[in-house]
C-alpha cells in the first residue's frame, strides 16, 4: 500500500480549504495568498512541502512572504514543559488579566531571530498598561475631549508641538516595523509612547490648561488630547483589539474601529520642541528624584534656584514655571544665570543647567549623609553577601537554575541601589 507521512494532507492546505481540485471562485481569489505566518521548527515538515505541493499542483507558490517567529518559552529561555513545572496556560492567564495583556507580552516578545520568552508577571506589567490606557481615556472623555479639527500653529503650545512631533515619528516608526514584520519593535515603541510620553507627560502638561485656561485654551487642549488618543487607539488596535475597540467607540461615537482609517502623518516634525522638552522633564526629574532620594514630606514646597548660563534655556524655564513647579511638586523656583554658593545647599548638576537646593529648615544635612552611608553600608553587605555565594561553584552548579537566576536579580537590585545612594550623597556634597 502507498505509505503517506504525516504532513502530507497539511502540505495540500493553501489550496484544498479553497476547494480545490474544483476551480472554485475562492480559489481564484484567494490563491496565492500574501504571507504565511509560523514557528521555525516546522519550516521543513510543513513550509516546503507547502511550497513543492502548490508549484507542483497549482504552477503558482502558495505565498509570497513567510514570517517565522520563535517557539515561546519561559522567562529564563527554557522549554516548557509539564515535566519542569513552567508551563503558562494563555486560559488562566486570559481569565486573569485579560487576552490584551497576554497578547501584547507575546507580541512584545517576539523579537526577529529569537524565541518568545515570558513571565506571568510580564503578563500582569502589561495588563497594568492596559489600566493606563482605560484610565488616561477616561481622564480626556471626563474632561470633555473629542474629536475636532486641531488648532492652528500659532495656537499650540510648546508642548503641543512636542507630542505631535513625537506622535508622527511613532507612527512612521510603527509602520515600518509592520510592513517589515518586526512586530515586536512596533508594540514595545508604541507602549513607551503612550506610557511614558502620552500618559505620564503631556496628559499631566495638559491640566494645566484644562483646568485654568481660557474656554479657547481648553478647547484646544481636548482636541489635541482626543487627537493624540484617537491616533494611539488606532495604531495599537492590531496589537490590542479588544480594549482599543470599546475605547475608540466611546471616544468617537464610530461604529467599528475595524474599519477606521489607518492613520496617516502630518508635517508636525520639531525637532526644537523635542529638545526644550527633554531638557524640562531632566530638570522636572532631578526635583523629583530628590523630594523621593531624601524622603521630603510630599505637603513640603522646597525652594529652589535653577542656573542656566544659556539665556534660551533660562527663558524657556521662565516660560514654562507653572508647569515645571507643578510637576515637579516643588515650591517658589528662581531662574538665573548664576548665584553665590551656600554651605548648606544642595547642588543637582544636569546638562546645561545646575539646580541650588537650600536646606537649612528642609534637611539635617549632617544626620542625612550619616543615613545615606548607613544605607549604602546595608546594601554593600548584602551585595557581598550574594556575591560570595554567586562565586561559589558548588552553589552554581547545585543549585536549581531558577534559584541562581534570583540571587544574580538580587544582586543587580543591591547594585542599582547602592548607585542610587551615591548619586543622592553627591547632590549633598
């Protein structure tokens, strides 16, 4: 009898599920079709006996373009497996924090030329993005955003023309990755976008105006808040289509996001806004790494002076004050191109700009570099204590993968924390 292998019926798929050996019309339209998508172990058992069955059959190949992903894996690259007790099941983690969330880890993982690596507590980083999302959507509709035609350029702000220059350059970023199959890039430029520049940046620039502008200022401002958001939700949708779907309806009163436009970009680049901006949120950052580094009551407004030499930048720090202040949750700030040094003081040095932080009333400079060193000392125990036993052979090699893999985290985080200390006893120096 004729002996058949196991991919043999498989080998015929791309055209017998379009009736085929009939000359149906599914057939004509549909074959050949544009790109296969699969894991590089069964490139040999399925790929090529598809492509030698439809050359052979059909004259024609059966796709132009094959995508080939990894195989996922746990966290640390292995195989998963009942056996090893490290098998994830996408049920229990869909039921638990929701299929977006599970598919933009894996879509996030999915770099080109590796295996898909994943952690149920990525699964839950990405569900907790997804809550960012719902919450920045429901911050814009309370406040009354919308679509409408943005303003004209004499009516946007410098932060305004931050995000739209940013917008553009995600979306042309966004598109390449696509076209080119990196998925992977595509999801990880579009999550920091809207979680470190939309959400944590120009939606907290934007109360600003929403809540003591002018009506004009603030119906500007709900434009372009549902006109960043609307662009978001368009463009993530691939990625997460369940969430965006409910919020885009909401935000647009559309029927489908399905079959929304796929959005095009403007000629918002600005390169000058880009960098006004990086240089405030470093100045913003610095206030806050210190209210955090020595542990300032939060109801504190420490004064501050901020020097720039450079007239353009002390300028744009007077221009922008209010905001810089707000978002900094810092008291009265004074700009200026120098100031005498003080004894008690603390000095943040940024690129182009030197922060002078009084603290007579706000720290016992004294008692706080004795706490940092007490601090540091803790951490630099604990650092050579896992050290010690990272270097042991005998652990290394005994024990289970999973427990080394800790003590190695452990001792990045005792690392990290002793360099976090040290730049905080700098700023007292």
């Amino acid at each position: 009898p004729d002996v058949l292998d196991t991919w043999f019926s498989s080998a015929l798929w791309p055209f017998s599920t379009l009736g085929w050996p009939d000359k149906t019309q599914d057939l004509e339209d549909f074959y050949p079709t544009s790109v296969l998508v699969t894991g590089y172990d069964i490139i040999t058992f399925w790929v090529s006996r598809m492509m030698m069955m439809g050359v052979h059959l059909m004259d024609a190949v059966p796709f132009y373009d094959v995508h080939i992903h990894g195989i996922v894996r746990d966290f640390r690259g292995k195989k998963m497996s009942k056996s090893f007790g490290n098998v994830i099941d996408p049920l229990v983690m869909i039921d638990k924090y929701g299929a977006d969330a599970l598919r933009l880890t894996l879509i996030r993982g999915a770099t080109l030329g590796s295996d898909i690596p994943v952690d149920e507590k990525w699964i839950e980083g990405d569900r907790n993005f997804c809550n960012k999302l719902w919450n920045i959507s429901r911050f814009a509709l309370l406040n009354g955003a919308s679509p409408a035609e943005l303003p004209s350029a004499d009516r946007l702000t410098l932060a305004d023309r931050w995000i739209l220059s940013r917008l553009d350059t995600v979306t042309r970023e966004a598109d390449w990755a696509m076209e080119e199959y990196d998925f992977a890039r595509a999801a990880q430029n579009l999550r920091q976008f809207t979680w470190n520049e939309f959400a944590d940046w120009y939606v907290e620039w934007s109360k600003g105006r929403l809540y003591d502008g002018t009506e004009e200022e603030k119906a500007d401002q709900r434009a372009l808040l549902a006109h960043v958001l609307e662009r978001v939700l368009v463009i993530l949708h691939p990625i997460m289509p369940f969430i965006t779907e409910e919020l885009w309806r909401a935000l647009t009163g559309g029927e489908t996001l399905v079959r929304a436009p796929w959005p095009t970009t403007g000629d918002h680049a600005d390169e000058d806004a880009e960098r006004a901006i990086a240089f405030l949120q470093d100045v913003i950052g610095a206030l806050r790494r210190f209210r955090a580094d020595h542990g300032i009551d939060p109801k504190t407004k420490p004064a501050a002076a901020i020097v720039a030499e450079d007239a353009s930048r002390r300028a744009l720090l007077e221009a922008e004050m209010e905001r810089v202040r707000a978002l900094g949750n810092w008291g009265e700030l004074t700009i200026a191109s120098s100031v005498p040094e003080a004894a008690q003081e603390a000095r943040l040095v940024l690129d182009g700009a030197r922060i002078h932080v009084p603290l007579a009333g706000l720290l016992d400079i004294d008692e706080e570099r004795r706490r940092i060193e007490r601090d540091i000392a803790k951490h630099r125990s604990e650092e050579e204590r896992i050290g010690t036993k990272l270097a042991d052979r005998a652990f290394t090699e005994r024990a289970p993968e999973e427990v080394v893999e800790t003590q190695r985290e452990r001792l990045a985080r005792e690392q990290e924390q002793i360099a976090h200390l040290e730049q905080a006893s700098r700023d007292l120096a």
